[in-house]
C-alpha cells in the first residue's frame, strides 16, 4: 500500500463510535485507492461492531488507554512498508479527493515532505458550520508556516500527509507528559494541564530538522467543532 491513513480511537459511547464510521466511510470514499487504514482502538478491543471492514482497515487492539500520540504511534509502526502516512482523528472525515490531491502535491515537489489543507467546520451531527483557514496565501510554504506556529498550534492534524521518512526522523510523536509549557512559548500552544500538544511538538521538531511543509488552498478535510471525542 502506498498510503498508511493512521486513526486513534477511543470509543466509550454510540457517539464516539458512529464519528469512527463516518471517518472509515470517508476512507473508503476516497478516489485514490491504494490506501491502508490502521485503526487503534485505544483503551479497547476491536469486536464485531467492525466487522463490515475489507482486510484494508487494519483494527489494532490497544486496551490500555494511552494518549493520541501513543495510539498514533503504534498505527504508524504497524505499516513500514507505505510511502506515506495520514493521520485522521476518529470524529473527522475526508473529502473524496483529499488523498489524490495531496499525492499530486507531492509528485510535483519532489523536495516537499509535508503538506496539509485548509478545512470544513462540522458540527456533532456532521452539519458544515463554517471554514477553517491558515494563513491569507493561496499555498503556504514552509518560512510561512514556521512563523505561523510561533504563535498558534495552527495545523489540523487530520488535513496533514507525509512522507513516512521523515515523519520517522523528525521523531514521531512525543509521547510522554513531561513537557510543560515554559516562556518560550505562548498559552495557546498548551492544554488545560499546561501540556504542550503533542501534534505541536512534532511539527515544531519536524520544521527545526529542515523538512518541507505546504498548505493547499482547498478545504479537503472535515474537523469537527466543540467535540469531546478523545482519542
């Protein structure tokens, strides 16, 4: 496969499992098709509710509930052999194109090693509320985005596809409760427990390595708003 779509789940309710649906559908729907959809069922195990899925969704079992980045982690090292990875969050969706328009990204930069989208706003019932955007430009590039996250932990992980390369080198996701935010960087960077974020850090890590990021001017991903869906 040449495309490891990695989803953390956590799913204590019928809510936390119908938004799980809806982002496997998004998958399924997708123009390009040469995809893998590892599942981590964090804090669960995997039964017959899933039942419905070819051998493409790969439902990994994770019954200690852990945190996103642990959950993230483990999907990504199940499918080594992909080319590039994806991160969904189980209350998000794609638009079909979304895979197809990033690899097109990808194949007319050869240097670019990251590339997000812009995005739909969704509510619990899946209703489009509003945009997202990053930025005033028509395709932000790296210097750009550097300067951006500065200030504000910016990028939807859920609009994100990389290279499975350098996501690897730029150290994956930090997945450890040990970096409090300190001076160096401002409030919105961290959680209500004064944690930074950990797709934060690894965007961070990845611009200090000198890895190549990207925004497409195109809403192709669908971010649910107000949720409590962890992960």
């Amino acid at each position: 496969m040449k495309i490891n779509i990695v989803i953390p789940a956590y799913l204590p309710t019928e809510d936390h499992v119908r938004f799980l649906k809806e982002a496997i559908g998004s998958v399924y729907a997708q123009t390009f098709d040469d995809w893998m959809c590892t599942v981590v069922i964090n804090g669960g195990v995997a039964d017959s509710t899933f039942n419905e899925y070819d051998s493409r969704v790969d439902l990994i079992s994770f019954p200690y509930k852990s945190s996103a980045a642990v959950a993230r982690n483990i999907g990504v090292a199940q499918h080594l052999d992909c080319e590039y990875v994806c991160f969904l969050d189980a209350d998000d969706m794609f638009y079909p194109n979304k895979l197809e328009k990033q690899l097109a990204a990808f194949e007319e930069d050869e240097s670019l090693d990251f590339c997000f989208t812009r995005a739909s706003l969704i509510d619990h019932n899946s209703n489009h509320v509003g945009s997202y955007t990053v930025g005033n430009s028509d395709a932000l590039i790296t210097a750009d985005i550097q300067k951006i996250i500065e200030d504000e932990n910016v990028l939807i992980m859920s609009s994100g596809m990389g290279k499975l390369k350098s996501f690897i080198s730029s150290g994956m996701f930090v997945a450890t409760n040990e970096y409090r935010i300190g001076s160096k960087w401002p409030p919105k960077h961290a959680n209500n427990k004064g944690y930074l974020y950990e797709d934060f850090m690894f965007h961070h890590s990845a611009l200090q390595h000198g890895y190549q990021f990207k925004i497409l001017d195109e809403e192709l991903v669908k971010y649910r708003t107000n949720s409590s869906v962890e992960r």
